[in-house]
C-alpha cells in the first residue's frame, strides 16, 4: 500500500511559550503528538525538512534538529530519495498520567492481599515485574558478581557464617561512609546503622518520629513498602498528589500542613516508584523549607539515586541548594542528613532512608 503524504500540518510554534523547552524541541513535540494520537499513522510520510520551515517559520538547523530528535525517539525514519515517514514499527505509547487526584482525609491503609497478588504476579512466566524496584538479571553481570561473592566468602572465615549485631558490619559501614562521598555527604562508620534493605530502613525511622494512630503524609502514588509500613505501625496515611515528571505537589502538602498535624513526611524525590518522576532541586529546596519552618520530620528514600542515565545524580533533600542553605534554614536541622536521636541518645541512620530533622 502506498504511503499516505500529509501535504500539511497545523502545528504554528509558540515561540514565546513558558517552560516548553528549545524551538526545535517544540517542533518535536508537536509532530510526535500528531503520530501518538493516530492522525499520523506507521509508513506515513511527512513534510519535508524545508516545508517544516515554511509551516513552523523556523530556520533549516532548528527543522533538521527537531526531525534528528524524532528519530532518536524511534518516531520517524529516513528513507532515501523518498523523504521522511512514520517509523513501520511504531506502536502507539499510552499516555503519560497526569496529576493524581487522592483524598484529603488521612486513613489507615491496608495493602496485605495486594502484595500477595505482586508477590504471586513475579512467579509467573512471561510476567515482567514492573511491581517491584529491581533491575532484571540479564542487566546485571551475574558471573563477575558470582566470583567476588565466591572470593569473599573463601576469605571471610567465621565472619561469613555468623550475625551482624547492630549497627552491622563494622567493614560495610566504612564502605558505606567512603561512598557517601559521592552525595555531598561527610558521614563517619559511627554514623551509620546497615538494615535488611530499605523497607526496614524505613520502619525504624517511622518509629523514631511518630506513633500509632500519627499521620505520615505520603506520596500518591507511592511505593507498596512504604504503605506496609505504614500499615503495620498503626499509622494513617494522608496522600499528597503527584505530578508524574516533578513529584509532589507542593501546593497541597502545604495545605495539608496548615488543616492538620502531620508527624513526618515520606518522600522518594529521585524517581519516584512507581511514577519514576524526578523533583527539581528548588522543589527539594521548598519541601525543606516548608517542613522546617513547622518541625516536621522529612524522612526521605533515596534508593534509586543511580537510576540516572546522564550526568550526576540530583541533590538530597537536605542539600536542596547546598548545604549552606539547608543549614541556614534553621538549628533544628543536624550538620549532616539522617540526625534524630532516639530515646535520647542513639542516632539513627541508613545508607537507604534519611531523616531531614
């Protein structure tokens, strides 16, 4: 069947519009609504790089630009002598959610049957576990990581078959400390408790800042460990939106804050699970702020600061824009992320969950 031309597109440019990215990139974006939406279908072709120029009123570079970023996004194709289509393998994406919508009352939450149904859902075969926040074994180099366990156990002697007391390995929180180095964070052995991975983590700073019947503002929607938590300690959860590329929706969280007491804030700012949203670092800086000036504890989960794909990882909440700032936002905040102490004396701290307070 012969490729169907699209002779015209109604897509003028904005060139004054806020927040929407370089022209090209807008260029881009218009032409990729036309194909997600179906008015542009596979093995469509369409206009030409020059009669874009004509149409959008931009330059020969930004049209060549905005098509080179349609075909990194697997949009369209270049065919030679022919001009450019459709991509032949497209399949339509569902859209991107948009801000949710939850309740404004804070209950108490139950999630045991539906992690059960997760739990059942990965052991069936042809199901990809998108429930949970774990790489799949193909990414992972599964034989290195075999030998160094190998390695380590042959050298471990009677340490490798006995308990860690807390607060753990003495050698792992040493490593612990050196990688801190990596977030902007100066943090000694001493100053680090090593748990059974982050959802306990998590539980024992929600212990350390609230108790039974308290309420926890969370995000909505958020990670099922988080609810559990929640769930197990007797606690209610108040839902704060989400958008799903910044995160939280500051606006409600501060409304929220002024109608009721909330005794700590849970957040996960560095992609989000599952939305994988990611908040700008003057969100972070706000979200501080905010808790600050109230004395609410801001435990903040931090497991997926590697997921990034380009460039450095973004700021801890704490660090927002620096560390002098968060220090200049007040004395209730410790010198280093993490600081509450529990019965008076004992610090608890988790290379997985920090509490700003």
């Amino acid at each position: 069947m012969a490729a169907r031309p699209v002779t015209f597109l109604e897509l003028k440019t904005d060139r004054k519009a806020q927040n929407s990215g370089t022209l090209y990139e807008q260029v881009a974006s218009k032409i990729e609504k036309l194909i997600v939406s179906g008015a542009l279908r596979p093995g469509d072709r369409i206009p030409s790089v020059r009669k874009t120029c004509v149409q959008q009123g931009v330059s020969l570079t930004t049209a060549v630009q905005a098509y080179l970023v349609l075909e990194n996004r697997e949009l369209i194709e270049a065919r030679p002598k022919s001009g450019f289509f459709v991509c032949s393998k497209f399949a339509r994406r569902a859209l991107a959610p948009g801000t949710s919508r939850p309740g404004s009352s804070a209950r108490h939450v139950s999630v045991g049957s539906l992690q059960s149904r997760l739990f059942d859902a990965v052991r069936m075969p042809g199901v990809v576990p998108l429930g949970a926040g774990y790489p799949g074994p193909g990414n992972l180099p599964v034989a290195k990581l075999s030998r160094i366990m190998a390695s380590v156990s042959r050298n471990a002697g009677a340490r490798g078959i006995n308990y860690d007391m807390p607060p753990g390995s003495e050698e792992l929180r040493r490593q612990i400390a050196r990688r801190s180095l990596d977030r902007r964070l100066n943090l000694s052995p001493d100053e680090i408790i090593t748990t059974c991975g982050g959802t306990e983590a998590l539980g024992l700073c929600l212990r350390a800042v609230a108790k039974s019947g308290d309420v926890i503002a969370v995000e909505s929607p958020t990670y099922f460990g988080v609810l559990q938590q929640i769930e197990a300690l007797g606690f209610r959860a108040l839902e704060i939106p989400m958008h799903p590329d910044y995160g939280m929706e500051l606006d409600a969280l501060e409304r929220a804050l002024k109608s009721r007491r909330i005794a700590a804030c849970l957040a996960v700012p560095n992609f989000n699970n599952p939305l994988g949203s990611l908040m700008p670092d003057a969100n972070k800086q706000r979200l501080v702020d905010m808790l600050a000036r109230r004395d609410v504890p801001l435990i903040e989960d931090d497991c997926a600061w590697l997921s990034r794909w380009l460039g450095r990882a973004g700021p801890l909440l704490r660090q927002g824009q620096g560390a002098e700032a968060y220090e200049h936002a007040g004395n209730r905040f410790a010198p280093a992320i993490g600081n509450r102490r529990i019965h008076g004396e004992r610090r608890i701290r988790s290379p997985f969950a920090f509490i700003a307070k």
